[in-house]
C-alpha cells in the first residue's frame, strides 16, 4: 500500500512570544512538527509494519521544516517531499492545491493520512480540501482505521457519538490525537533518516496559484481573567457550595 | 523546563563543525527526556515510583550507544556529544543518569580491555539496553585505596572462585553484567560476573541522601565460581583498568554535574523573578543578581571544562588530569549552584523535594568516581611531576 503523510512544520507555541500588542510574533518564531501531526505519521508507519507499503511524507513549509521532514523520516517514513513554500504567506486552499499536486506527482497513493490540524492555527481545513481536489473519500476526526484489501474501515471519533464507516481506497483520513501513541525515533533511526530521500519541490515546479483568496489581517491574543472565587466551611460545606455554584455557572447540569 | 539550550548548540556547532547531526541527536534526547523522565524525577526521588521501566525505554533511545563503534551497535559518535547528553540526562534526573553512565563504564572497560568474544557477548547488549551492567570497585574498607581490595580471585581448575564483598555498588541487584575487580596472587584483576551467577546475592537498598531512583547496595561473592573466559584482560591488571575506566567516567560525572546544576539554575531564576519582597521581583536585588551571574559562569565553566576533557579524550591523547579537572569543579561547582538555589527559594528552598534533591543529588559525586581530594592529587601530581 503508498501511504502519504500531510504533515505541517508549524510554530512551536511553547516558544512563541507576543509583541506589546498582544500579537503572536510568528515570524521567525521556532517551528517543530505539528502535535497532531506525529500521530498522522505513527499511524502510517504501524499500517506499513502491518500490511507493508512506503510512506511518503509531504509538506509545504519553508527551509526550516526539513527538520520535522526529518524527523518524520526517522520515525519511520521512507522519503519526504517538500514543497518550499511559506504556509503563513498562503492560504489554507493554496496549501491544499500544492500537496495534491505534489501527491499527484508522486503517483498513485492509496491513503493519505493527515492530522485533525495544525497545532498552531488549527483550522483543520487542509485535508477536506485536499480530497476535494484530488477526488479522494474523506473521513475526518478518525480515533481508529483498518485496511483490508481495497477497502478501509474508520471510526470517527465526534463529539458525542462514534461513527463508523467503510469506504473503497483511495482515501484522505484525518486523525486524532486518541488514535495512538507516536514513537520517539531512537538516535540509530534519526542517523538513518539523514540517508533517506528528501526532494525539495519549488511551488513553481507544480504550476498552483498560491496568490491567496483569504488574507488573515490580524491576529491577536485573547485574554481571560478567571473569577477566582474562594469556598470555605468544612470539606462537606465547600463541596456543597462548589456544585452549587457549578450548576449556577452551567457547568454542571442543574 | 527546555533542556536542549542556545549553548549546547552553539558549543556542538563550535566544536563538531558540519556536524547538524549531532544537534538533532541530542535535541532528540532532550525531547524524549522532557516528556518522559523529567515528569518522573520527584517520584523517584522519593521512592514512590521505579526507574527500571524509564531507564529501559531512555537505554532503547540509544543514549549510551553514542560512544561505542558500529560494530559493535554503537553509533560511532564523540565522546563530546555523549557527555553533552548525560548533561542533559542529569538536568532530567541525576538517579537514572548516574545509573546508565555507571551501566555505560562498565561497557567501556569490556571494549577497551575485553577479548573479541567478549566485546561482542557483552558490548551490543549493554550499549543497546538489552543488560543492564554494574561496576563494582568499591570494597567496606577500601575505597580511595583500590589497591587494597579484600575481594579475592583464586584460580580452581580452568576458572575462578570469587569471595569478598564490594560496597555502594549503583545497579547492584539489576544488572544483568558485573564488571568486578578482586584480586588473584598477580595482583587485581577484573572479571566479568552475570547476574545470574549463583555465588552473587546482594545487600538491601541502601538509603541515601540522593540519586535515589538509582539502587545502590553491597555486591556478595560467596564462591562465586566463574569460567577463564571472564577473565577481563591480563591477570594482575586490573587497577591500571579501573584507573583507565574511571578517567573517561570522570568527565561524563563532571557533565552530569553540570545538569543538575542547571537544572537548579532554571528553577532559581524563575522563581526569583516571580517572587516579590519589599514590592518588586527578589530577581531586581543586587544580592540575588550576584547569586544568578555566579550560578550561570559557574556551569558555563564547568561544561566546558568536561567538553575540553571530553576533546582531549577523543584526540588520543592522556586525558587523565583534564578529566579530573572537569569533575572536581564541576562537582563542587554543582553543590555550590544548588546550595544557591536553596537559598533564593529561602524557607520554600529547604522545604521542597524538587529544590532541595538537586543539593542532595550533587551531593554524592565529589564522593564517588574519585573523591575531590584524591582528584587533586592526581592533577598536583602531573604539574609537579613536568621537566622544567
């Protein structure tokens, strides 16, 4: 079976660092893979130990996203595409439209694994357009998959319900992070992994339109300031007190 | 708390030029290192969880293979890097770093001193974290003094019979491989023990002030017969063995000094700019400022004391006065920086596990791997001992 992987080198919200007016300073901020994008790589690394097959990593990133191209590769991957564009310069469709064509390029997959989204902007809007565009079955949201033959088997993880479906391959399935527990690549396989392929594909080598359609204008950070009400009586007056004052809240039902 | 730090890739960049891998091994170890044993370092601590299960999955990620050649499933990398990591191991948590560098020694000696049939049997497992080895030197009444080993060897037929006891041994009792030292009529000599040998037992857990994630007890030989084969090396050789083993040991303590330390350090500066008196941060007073500057120069000293230790070692060259350099200052370094951080916690210092074990983790290693006193020794010795 081909396996891709969508992964994003996206910024490392623990290092990112606002500017005085409240806005996430996302250029030259630190970026590392996706945290949801690691589990998109584990799954398809386990479907390949279990039924074989390659897995083939994609991304849209700038130079720096080698390293999680990298590191993808040592947790399992075969090779690695990389197609050299900015993601915060282009648009959510514009991403979508330069990974079909690169997968398009690589020849025919059988599934495409994506995460749920990016773990800094998290609009999850990339692997639905991408099936669209390349015409594939989507499934969104997938806490499970199994492949048997032609045909794969998912169960989506909603949020109150799990739906369970099957449809014939080729699919794009995103994941979430319940699916499973990504490796750590050991220090053998992050050595082995500099000896993998990893092409660099320029936007222009696939002819996509990257001018985007949606222009983010601002983004600013979102302050909350907490209520901090104190409880106080015996531990059974302020346990009485705290469900009370959950359900006047609507935390709890009443 | 980021462990991998602008300075450590700065000095790999400096000292491995072209080598981007070393950056990516080591900020892998630190990844693996911040979610999986940092989160566990107070539980062992304090006895209310195990290393065994940690230390396994940290040996599967390959740390002690860094030093060790391919052949034998190692990953071929400077020595450098490898103290560089136990750095970071030791900011983690010192027990469990204490327990592999102790378990990677005694890889060391089998590789430098060992037959081809006994790097091989032994070498790939340990480095790979399928054993868990030990070193045991150390005797009840001889410490310093190696030369005095009680512990004695006495040939019997084609092998030996082991008998005698060695004391404050780190992994006693899960190890799977002995490196031992006993003495036969040529003098000391080391042998290799299994586990398994039934002439081993050990002692209880001992109780100590630190490094408590690691087991440390008594090893027991009684007629603990073992085959010529483990035999490591010529017979009456051991002591020059041990003092080898113990030089390229000493830097790697020096560096797992040298994370504790910062560990310390990070958790100071945080708390000394969250916590206010007389109205502002205790970061703004000038008192705590010199305690800050002081901490930081200490351990940016004290690495690269280990790395020079660590570069000589990797040119060929004796090393044996750098390595005790590295770790006679970066050990008592590493107890003056943690005695600090104590004392800008104040109260909260002295009465929280995760302030004060940095303290009691220091503690042990200006004591073990070559007390300060005898390090000095040796570095006197070789000044005083060069022509004019």
């Amino acid at each position: 079976m081909k396996i891709a992987v969508c992964i994003k080198h996206a910024v490392d919200e623990s290092e990112l660092k606002m500017d005085p007016g409240g806005s996430p300073m996302i250029t030259g901020a630190a970026g590392k893979m996706g945290t949801f994008d690691k589990n998109a790589v584990e799954e398809a690394v386990r479907l390949k130990s279990s039924g074989g097959g390659d897995v083939t990593i994609f991304t849209v990133g700038p130079a720096d996203a080698r390293k999680s191209m990298k590191e993808g590769l040592a947790m399992g991957g075969d090779r690695g595409v990389l197609v050299t564009a900015d993601p915060v310069r282009i648009d959510s469709l514009s991403v979508a439209g330069l990974l079909a064509k690169a997968v398009q390029r690589d020849g025919s997959f059988d599934l495409i694994i994506c995460s749920e989204g990016s773990s800094d902007v998290y609009t999850g809007q990339v692997p639905p357009m991408l099936a669209e565009l390349l015409g594939f079955a989507y499934f969104g949201y997938a806490k499970k998959l199994e492949v048997s033959g032609s045909r794969i088997r998912v169960e989506r993880s909603l949020e109150e319900s799990v739906e369970v479906v099957e449809a014939p391959l080729p699919a794009v399935v995103s994941v979430v992070s319940e699916i499973n527990e990504p490796r750590y690549p050991t220090l053998i396989q992050i050595m082995q992994a500099a000896k993998k392929p990893l092409e660099e594909v320029p936007p222009s080598a696939l002819g996509v339109e990257t001018a985007p359609k949606v222009v983010v204008r601002s983004m600013s950070g979102q302050g909350s300031n907490r209520k901090k009400v104190m409880l106080d009586g015996t531990p059974e007056e302020a346990a009485a007190k705290l469900v009370d004052a959950l359900r006047a809240e609507g935390v709890i039902p009443r | 708390m980021p462990l991998f730090l602008e300075e450590h890739r700065q000095l790999l960049s400096f000292n491995y030029p072209g080598r981007g891998d070393l950056v990516e091994a080591l900020e892998s170890v630190a990844g693996f290192l911040e979610d999986k044993v940092m989160p566990m370092a107070t539980k062992f601590d304090q006895h209310a969880a195990k290393i065994e299960e940690t230390r396994k999955e940290l040996l599967r990620q390959g740390v002690c293979q860094m030093p060790f050649p391919k052949e034998l499933e190692g990953l071929g990398l400077p020595f450098g890097a490898y103290a560089l990591a136990i750095e970071l191991t030791g900011a983690a948590d010192a027990g469990i770093a204490l327990s592999i560098a102790i378990h990677n020694t005694a890889a060391e000696g089998i590789l430098q001193f060992g037959s081809e049939g006994q790097k091989r049997k032994y070498v790939p497992d340990i480095v790979a974290g399928r054993k868990v080895a030990s070193f045991a030197l150390t005797e009840p009444t001889s410490g310093s003094d190696a030369k005095a080993m009680g512990t004695k060897a006495a040939r019997d037929g084609e092998g030996f019979v082991l008998n005698g006891s060695k004391a404050f041994i780190t992994n006693a009792g899960e190890a799977d491989v002995y490196f031992v030292f006993a003495a036969t009529p040529k003098g000391p000599s080391s042998f290799i023990v299994e586990g398994s040998n039934p002439g081993l037992s050990f002692g209880e857990d001992l109780p100590k002030l630190g490094m408590r994630g690691s087991r440390t007890s008594e090893v027991r030989f009684s007629d603990c017969r073992v085959p010529a084969e483990s035999l490591v090396g010529e017979e009456g050789m051991g002591f020059e063995y041990a003092k080898k083993m113990l030089n390229g040991s000493r830097i790697v303590m020096g560096s797992l000094c040298v994370g504790i330390a910062q560990a310390a350090f990070e958790k100071s500066i945080e708390y000394a700019r969250s916590r206010k008196a007389f109205g502002s941060a205790i970061s703004e007073f000038q008192l705590i400022r010199e305690k800050v500057a002081d901490m930081k120069t200490g351990i940016t000293a004290g690495r690269l004391l280990c790395l020079h230790a660590a570069r000589v070692r990797e040119s060929g060259a004796d090393f044996g006065s750098e390595a005790a350099q590295a770790k006679v200052f970066s050990t008592e370094m590493s107890l003056r920086v943690c005695d600090s951080a104590i004392q800008v916690f104040g109260g909260y210092g002295y009465t929280t596990d995760d302030v004060h074990r940095h303290w009691r983790d220091a503690r042990l290693l200006t004591i073990g791997e070559g007390t300060s006193e005898v390090l000095r020794m040796l570095i006197a010795r070789r000044e005083l001992a060069r022509s004019l």
